[in-house]
C-alpha cells in the first residue's frame, strides 16, 4: 500500500504554526489590548503581529468583541477553576490561606500582562456596557464569591470575627486593584518609583487586613490564687 511521503521541515513548521494560530492571536491581542486598550486595538494590528491575516483571524474569532472575551477566558477566567480546587484543599489557617491567596493571585495574574486588562475595563467600561456586563460576570463575581469564601472559612472557624461580607471583599480586592494600576501606568514608566516591591506591598496590606491599624492593650495579667 503506498504512503505519502514524509512532511518536509517546511511542511511540518507550516502545519504546527497552523496548529498554535489561536494561541499566537490571543497572545497578539492581549498585548496589544493592554498597550492601546479596547477601542483602539484594531483586528488588522492583532492579525499583523501574530503574523496571520485578517481572514485567518476571523475563521477563530468572528469580531473583535469575541477576540476580547475569548483573551480574557484565557488569561483570567481559566484560573478560577484551579484556585477553588486549591481553596477547597487547603490545610492551614485561614490567615495563612489569605496570605496564600493573595501571592498565587500575583503570581498568577498581578505580575503578568493579564492584569492590564483590569485596567482597560476600569477605563473602557462606560463606553462598552455589553463587555462590561460579560467582565462583571465571568471575571468580577467568581473572584468574589473565591474571597467571600475565604473570609466566611475565618468566620465559620472562629478565626476572624463576623464583617459585612458584601463589602469586606472590597477590602480584599482593594489592594489588588492598586497593584494592577500601578503596573500599568505609574510602574510602567518608573518602575524604580520609590522603590516600590509589590511582594512587600502585598505582605503590608496581608498584615493590616489581620490586625488592623490600632494598637491591642495587653490582656490584663491574671490575678495569683488567693
């Protein structure tokens, strides 16, 4: 029975770059959605810079608004899955699981270009209420409803003391939002400003969310037998 002949090396680079096209575009895209943001990021530079054409970026994206939320499942969405398993496992105590939380998300998220997609939303929303409301609900709910279940573990644990949850996560959230900012615009530009190191940053705001800003009076020593 005659078989084809062997792929030539041309060939075979053709058929894997066939193969990662979608990756490369949604690689392509999210750079360029951080660099100029939604409104100004145009199909044909995504097509150009993840070297396909602009048809090719239409067989696996048919608009630009699908490219968006397709970058924003891959770099964030996806990782929900893995952290509420992680949670779910998790042995230690639940300050440490905040602590915990808060340097994987970095790891994960705040250090890399994923992040800048926090702060095109934050700049873009109005204009775009359809990938608002699809941002709000894949990306903004799920990390609340993961914080939400962090700090109800410390309540239902004795660990921490009972809050209003519905706005106890935005004290959580807050410093994340701060870092996504400040990497990309002040950070981006002088990335030495006051020697800012987020890992430290993020250990501070662990250590306020604990204890708090007010100093604890030493429990009164307990009086000797009579």
């Amino acid at each position: 029975m005659p078989t084809s002949p062997p792929l030539s090396p041309a060939s075979s680079r053709r058929e894997r770059r066939k193969e990662a096209r979608p990756g490369e575009l949604l690689e392509a895209a999210l750079d360029l959605f951080v660099e100029k943001g939604y409104a100004a990021t145009k199909v044909d530079e995504v097509a150009t810079r993840a070297g396909v054409s602009k048809g090719t970026l239409f067989l696996y994206f048919p608009s630009k608004e699908e490219l968006f939320k397709a970058v924003v499942r891959e770099s964030i969405v996806g990782r929900f899955g893995e952290w509420s398993q992680e949670l779910a496992q998790f042995q230690g105590s639940t300050a440490d699981m905040l602590r915990y939380s808060f340097t994987t998300w970095w790891e994960r998220i705040g250090s890399t270009r994923a992040s800048g997609m926090t702060k095109l939303m934050l700049s873009e929303a109005g204009n775009f209420p359809e990938l608002t409301q699809f941002y709000q609900r894949e990306v903004i709910e799920p990390g609340q409803q993961l914080i939400r279940s962090v700090l109800q573990r410390g309540i239902e644990r004795g660990e921490f003391r009972t809050v209003n949850m519905d706005y106890a996560v935005y004290a959580v959230l807050a410093p994340m939002i701060f870092l996504m900012l400040w990497k990309h615009s002040i950070g981006a530009c002088v990335p030495d400003a006051q020697n800012f190191d987020p890992e430290v940053y993020i250990q501070c705001q662990v250590d306020q969310l604990l204890n708090g800003l007010l100093i604890r009076p030493s429990p009164s020593p307990t009086p000797p037998p009579v």
